[in-house]
C-alpha cells in the first residue's frame, strides 16, 4: 500500500506545474516509502534521485534549470569534442555532453566532495556511460589541499561561500596543470559552475586560453559567490573577454550576444546569469 501511495505522488508531482504544495508532497511520499528512483532525463542519461531533496524534485520534474542552458551548451557539441566540467556535481552536464560526443569524445568531470561524487559515479554506472572520467577534485589556481565548504544542498558546496558549519578538506589543481600531467593536447569546451571559485579556475587555465584553438566557455556568473570569493561578476566577465572571446548570455533556452553584463536572473531571490563565451576565430 505505502509504495502504491508512494507512485501515484510521484507521477501526480512529476506531471503537474509548480505550486506551493508540491515539495510537502513529495516529502509527504519520501516518508511514507523512503526509497530512491531511477529517472531518465534524456534517452541513455539516468540519475537516482530523492523526493525528499528539493534539488532532485527539479531533476524528477524537468524543471532544474529555467532557461535551458544544458540544452544550449548541448548544442554547441560535436562528435569527438573534449569537454571539461567543473562543479559537475550528479553528472547532468557530463552525461548528456558524453552522448553529444560519442563515440569519439571525452569528458573530464571534476566534483571535489566525495559524497556528490559517489553519485556521480552511480549515475554514471546505470546510464552505462564509459566516455567521462570523473575527478574529486576542485580546480583552482593553485595545486595542494583547501576547505570546502558544504553548502545546503548537492549544488551549493563552495570554496568560498559558507551556507553552513561543514567543512571538509578536498585536493586542489589548475586545469592547466592537469592537462600537462595527463598529456591532453586539446580541449574543446569548458563549463565552469563552481559556487564562486570561477575567477579563480581561469587564471589557473591561463595557458589553455592563450592556445589558437582555445575551447568555448560556458561560465556561471553567481554575484553573491563571486563576492564571497573576493571577485565579482564583472571581473570575471572581463577576464574572459580578454582573451579573445565573444561572450553571449543564455536566455530562453538561446544565445545572445552582449557586450557587457546583462541584467542578472534572480530565481528565489538570488542573482545569476549564464554565460557562453565563443572564440573570436569560431
């Protein structure tokens, strides 16, 4: 009876527009048969997820990001590609980027807390995904050990912003020191969502975007954890143009191309925007 209770919740939560009571339904369902789902989020990309965690609520019911933006940087992919995610969490981002770059390309993804990494690795394994190499690792600009803190969620560890007591000690490196040890001669696209420690991820990947043929940049621009690092959306934003690129903001599910910041998304009140930078020869 409790997991017949449990199902019909689930697909009345997953089938229906937000509302206020959606989120007690489905803790109301997690409580009454506490048990993990397998969903597919596109064909061959599965995640576990809990209904009892707000942020695997918006994976269940397809409605994590508000504009789109895996399915634009998705986009962007060819057969072949090298990708690089950092702050790839679940494994949203490098799964469906590992299908884009099949049966060729490869993804590294770097999720420094070990936790979020083990289900990075699970979903991994039931989506039968061998095209990513995942990392516990926070890149950074300089190589050694840092705190990390915890963040409220999965999504919101940080090196810099504090949103709770929880601290834990994780291994640091630049991706420019990375790519030498492994030998990668390429890489084709970054995204960088890393809860304020973007600033500094670029300066540690100076070498990489002073190449030709330096990758597309998909970069999250969180104001409050830019702050919170000692940076800001702007320098950030300007950093990045410097080295050749044209930057366009994700909005609506498609590319715009600006010059400058754009007004910042404010979802529950916190300010963020989403940024493709493309190579001036692209």
């Amino acid at each position: 009876m409790r997991r017949a209770l449990f199902d019909t919740i689930a697909w009345y939560v997953k089938r229906t527009p937000p509302h206020p009571g959606r989120g007690v339904l489905a803790r109301l369902a997690w409580r009454l048969d506490p048990h993990e789902i397998t969903h597919e989020m596109a064909p061959g990309v599965k995640i576990k997820i809990r209904l009892d965690r707000d942020e695997d609520l918006a994976y269940w019911t397809n409605r994590y990001e508000q504009h789109d933006d895996v399915v634009v940087f998705v986009a962007l992919l060819r057969e072949g590609m090298v990708v690089v995610d950092v702050g790839a969490n679940i494994g949203m981002y490098a799964m469906l980027s590992a299908r884009a770059v099949a049966p060729g390309g490869m993804v590294f993804a770097f999720e420094p807390v070990p936790a979020v990494h083990r289900r990075l690795i699970e979903n991994l394994g039931i989506s039968d995904i061998g095209n990513v190499s995942p990392h516990r690792i926070a890149l950074a600009d300089t190589n050694g050990t840092a705190c990390f803190y915890l963040g409220r969620n999965d999504s919101m560890g940080s090196l810099y912003r504090a949103q709770t007591s929880a601290i834990i000690e994780v291994p640091t490196t630049t991706l420019d020191d990375f790519l030498e040890r492994h030998g990668m001669a390429r890489v084709d696209a970054v995204k960088i969502d890393a809860e304020g420690a973007e600033m500094n991820i670029v300066r540690g990947m100076r070498r990489l975007l002073a190449r030709p043929d330096r990758p597309i940049l998909f970069v999250e621009h969180n104001y409050v954890a830019l702050r919170a690092a000692g940076s800001s959306a702007e320098e950030l934003f300007t950093a990045i143009v410097a080295h050749g690129y044209v930057a366009h903001v994700v909005e609506g599910g498609q590319l715009r191309r600006v010059q400058a910041l754009v007004d910042p998304f404010r979802p529950g009140g916190e300010a963020y925007a989403n940024y493709v930078f493309l190579p001036l020869n692209l």
